[in-house]
C-alpha cells in the first residue's frame, strides 16, 4: 500500500525539481493528465511537452504536498502551489497502472 504514496511523492518531488528526466519514466505511454489550470494531455509525449513548457513559463512553481492518501490503484493529496508569488491550494490524484506506472493525474484547484 505504501509502494503507491512512495512513487506519488517521488514524481512531486520531480515536479518540483522541474526534472522532466525523472518524470518521463513515470509515465504509461498512454497517461493522461487534466487540470483546469494546464488543459487536457493525453499520452506521455504531450504530457512532456506541456511540463516542459509549464517549467519554463513558471520557474519559480513549487508544490507543497501533503496528507497522502491511497484509494485502491490511485494515491489523492491535497497541494499548495506557489507561483508569481502566488498561492492556491487543491487536491490532486495520481493513478497507476498494474505495472505501477502513471496513468491518469487529475488535478482539482
């Protein structure tokens, strides 16, 4: 059960770092990302290109995440996101495959 919050907090911590390198791996090929405040993403190579482009528009952008927890075959979390000097908090799941890849993240702000 653990194994789930682990690779959850893993790929915020990537996030974080901005490491589009550790991210990739995380991902199903077919993922897919959705979030009001970045759009819709399917597949991993669009989900790359919008982190990319995501990381390089907001450099300052960090998550402070906490209050992991697992529900069946996806982790949920709650999120404080700062950028610009701005704050605004949401909740935030990441669900994975049976090979314990990404395969769908939903974020709510």
């Amino acid at each position: 059960m653990d194994e789930l919050i682990e690779k959850a907090k893993a790929y915020v911590a990537a996030s974080n770092a901005h490491d589009i390198a550790r991210i990739k791996p995380m991902l199903a090929p077919a993922c897919s990302y959705r979030s009001a405040g970045v759009g819709r993403h399917d597949g991993a190579d669009a989900i790359m290109t919008m982190m990319q482009s995501f990381f390089a528009a907001n450099p300052d952008v960090h998550w402070q995440a906490e209050n992991y927890r697992q529900r069946c075959d996806h982790v949920v979390f709650d999120f404080v996101i700062t950028m610009d000097g701005n704050s605004s908090s949401g909740v935030e799941e990441i669900h994975f495959d049976g090979a314990g890849n990404v395969s769908r993240i939903v974020v709510q702000r």
